[in-house]
C-alpha cells in the first residue's frame, strides 16, 4: 500500500480540517436562509457571499423573482406543501381532450410527443423510460414504449385513439396519467398548459447534511421536496438517530449524503448504523455518496471500488488514508458514459476539486461503471503515492439484483461546481 509521509502528510491533515468544515461549535454552518443571504458574511465559510454562494440562487433575493426556497425545501417535520400537481384535467380528466371524451371516430391511430422533466420544469431528462397502455376500439390490449433523448423529447407513433395510461418512470422517479388520442391527430405533451413533469414530492428523499458541500441546493433548483437531516445532535434532525432506525430510513427512495460533517468517520464513531445502510441499498434504496461520504459504500460494498492507499473505512484521517486530491485542481475530464455524454453535449468537461485533501478512488470493481475519468498533472507536497493517471472521478453500481443504485463522485457540488459538474449532477439524480 502507498503512503503519505513527513511533511506531506502534515499537510495533508491540516487541509482535511478544511475539506468539509463545520462551526466552531461543531454545528453544520450554511447559507440557506434569506437573512444569511443577505448580510454581507461569507456564513458556510466556502469562499462565496450572498448571491455569489449557490446556496441562496433558490431566494428571490438573488434572482430578482419571488422564488421562495420553501416552496420546494422540507424539513423532517414532514411538511410538503412545496408538492404539486399542475396537471390539467378537462373533460374526462385526460390530457389532450377537450371535453368531449376519446375521439375514436373513425378508429384508427395517433401521435404522442412531450418532453420528460423535473419538477422545476426547465431541466430534462433522458433515457427515461414512456410507456402507453391500454385498449384499442377493438377491445384488444397494446403496449408502445420509447425512451427521451438527451433533451428529454419523446415520440410514439401508432398509438391507438382512445383514453389511455402513460407512465415515466427514470430512476426512483415516476410520473403516471391518462391520456386521450385522436385518429390521426398528434397530442403534445411538451407546452406549458400539458407537460407532464416528475412531481416535487413525488419520490421520499432523504438528505444528509454536512459541510462545504450541499446537495440540497442542487434539488431545490430542480424542484424536488426533500427531508433534511442534521448533524445537530437534537431532535428528528440527527444523523445518527435517522440512520439508526430502519424503519426510518425504510420510509426513502434515496438518501444523498453530502461530504463533511461526521460521515466520514460514522464506521468508527457510530458502527451500530453501517448494517442499516447496507440493508437498506440492499432492499431497494438508492445511496448517493460525496467526497468522505465514501464510507458509506466502502463499508457496505468493500469490493465495489478500489480506492488508493489504504481503503479501510477506519483509515479516514491516518496518514495512509485515501485523502490524496489536493485543493485548487481543476482538470478537463473524460465522460465515459454514452448516455452522459449525449446529456452534457460533449465528450469532455471541466472538474474543480475546491478544497483538499479529496478522497482518490483508483478503479472500479466489477460490476461498477466509472462514468467520468480525469488525469492530473504534477502534484506537489501531497499525494506522493497518488496515481493521478485516469482516476475514476463518478462511479456508480447496482450490488445485487433488486438493489437500489450506489453513485459515487469525489468532487463536491456546492457552489465550486464548474456548469458541466452542475449539468452532470442533474443527470445523476434522475439515474438513483
């Protein structure tokens, strides 16, 4: 195994303290709240004030609207007001017809065309699965499918008149409505009064705070409802109870947890709650981990990614521990991954790793798909043992049939993020 030694490794240690900092109370700072958006302080300690810090793009304040993050953010208290259902409902309830029920005179065929899209509305999705079922006017059963392009538009030709079911599902997301086509004529899906977007609340989602990296901004702008978990050690808000609960976290689809915080030391600190985690992803729940959220996975699935050095759970923090990226990197990227690529538009992107040391994976195991590889230059004072030649950057598994989806990204997604990250994050969150 490499190591970090003398020098290199005091260095090391003293800018893991800065990798995902916290108060100096040991609470998690943010700037998420209008006031903290507006009071000339840099509050999380990340470098960026006021509308300058992603974390306040939700507030009015900074967009010049009368956005209102809380119409989309949920605190475990369990309030979902933010969720929504713009569906239209005219005549018998289905999109497209206008009052008078299926128009199946003469019988025949029709079109359906729309676009598939978070609940924000104005970021697609691709590769989700549209299917229509139902009856034709001779009382026989048919089925179509497709999926959306990378601009998340989709078409189905052929598809018999009459009211029918169309359900899209990406992921752990779903959208399900009736439809009604007309012989000969195509209904779109895809203008403001009918299209048909994934709902805020529409899939139970769990974040785990931590700091100098924020998932839960990145899902406010896409509009999706979420509960938030806190280090804070109090109440419904604790990590460590949440995660200590299986019935608790049973009640999820997905659980984001963000770099910082305790997550990086849970195996040692809190090992009663590692077996929940596995149980969980195993059952169906899909995990997405960042930066020193690593430990989550590694001590779940050991053999899903190699990370370099050391890659003991129970390694974070010593001197042969992963934490080999040092801060200020920024690098252009390989995407690997077809569909990704399609998504972003090209080929390659731009990665900043902000703040250092970051966890350095080194391959992926079998059954795990590297979707973004980058190589780094040299390296000095950290790292000495890194192989920095096509190091995995996004990685992502399925442990077992009928398992949930594991994502990994050693880079944060807080208010450092390069637009191909943002635009990549958008992609991922669609795929858990």
């Amino acid at each position: 195994m490499r190591s970090v030694t003398g020098l290199g490794w005091i260095v090391a240690a003293g800018l893991a303290l800065l990798a995902c900092s916290e108060t100096s109370d040991g609470g998690v700072a943010t700037e998420r709240t209008a006031a903290a958006c507006t009071n000339d302080a840099d509050d999380d300690g990340d470098g960026y004030t006021d509308c300058d810090d992603q974390d306040c793009w939700a507030f009015a304040v900074c967009q010049g609207g009368d956005a209102d993050a809380s119409d989309v953010f949920d605190d475990v208290s369990g309030d979902t007001s933010g969720a929504s259902d713009d569906t239209a409902t005219p005549g018998d309830g289905s999109v497209g017809d206008t009052g008078g029920g299926a128009t199946c005179e003469p019988c025949g065929t029709g079109t359906l065309t729309g676009k598939v899209c978070a609940p924000s509305e104005n970021v697609f999705v691709n590769d989700a699965l549209v299917v229509v079922e139902g009856v034709d006017c001779d009382g026989a059963a048919f089925h179509r499918e497709t999926r959306s392009s990378a601009d998340g538009a989709w078409t189905l030709t052929g598809v018999p008149c009459g009211s029918h079911t169309v359900t899209i599902t990406k992921g752990s997301f779903a959208r399900i409505f009736q439809v009604t086509v007309a012989t000969g004529e195509t209904t779109d899906l895809s203008g403001a009064a009918t299209k048909q977007c994934f709902q805020a609340g529409g899939t139970p989602i769990a974040v785990l705070d931590g700091a100098y990296d924020d998932i839960g901004v990145l899902l406010i702008q896409l509009g999706i409802a979420f509960d938030e978990y806190t280090d804070d050690g109090t109440g419904d808000g604790d990590i460590v109870a949440f995660l200590s609960d299986p019935s608790a976290l049973a009640g999820y689809d997905i659980v984001f947890v963000n770099c910082g915080g305790t997550h990086g030391w849970m195996p040692q600190d809190h090992p009663e709650v590692m077996q929940h985690v596995k149980d969980w992803v195993l059952a169906g729940g899909s995990l997405y981990m960042s930066d020193y959220g690593w430990t989550y996975g590694e001590w779940s699935f050991p053999d899903a990614i190699e990370f370099q050095q050391n890659d003991s759970v129970y390694s974070m923090g010593s001197s042969d521990s992963p934490q080999l990226i040092p801060g200020d990197v920024t690098l252009t990227a390989t995407v690997a991954d077809g569909n990704m690529a399609a998504y972003l538009g090209k080929t390659t992107m731009s990665v900043t790793f902000d703040q250092g040391p970051q966890i350095a994976p080194e391959a992926a195991g079998a059954g795990t798909f590297a979707h973004v590889v980058g190589t780094f230059g040299p390296l000095v004072g950290l790292g000495t043992g890194f192989n920095g030649q096509n190091v995995p950057l996004v990685l992502s598994y399925v442990p077992s049939t009928g398992a949930g989806r594991v994502v990994y990204t050693n880079f944060h997604n807080d208010a450092q993020a390069t637009s191909d990250m943002l635009t990549l994050l958008h992609y991922l969150v669609f795929t858990l």
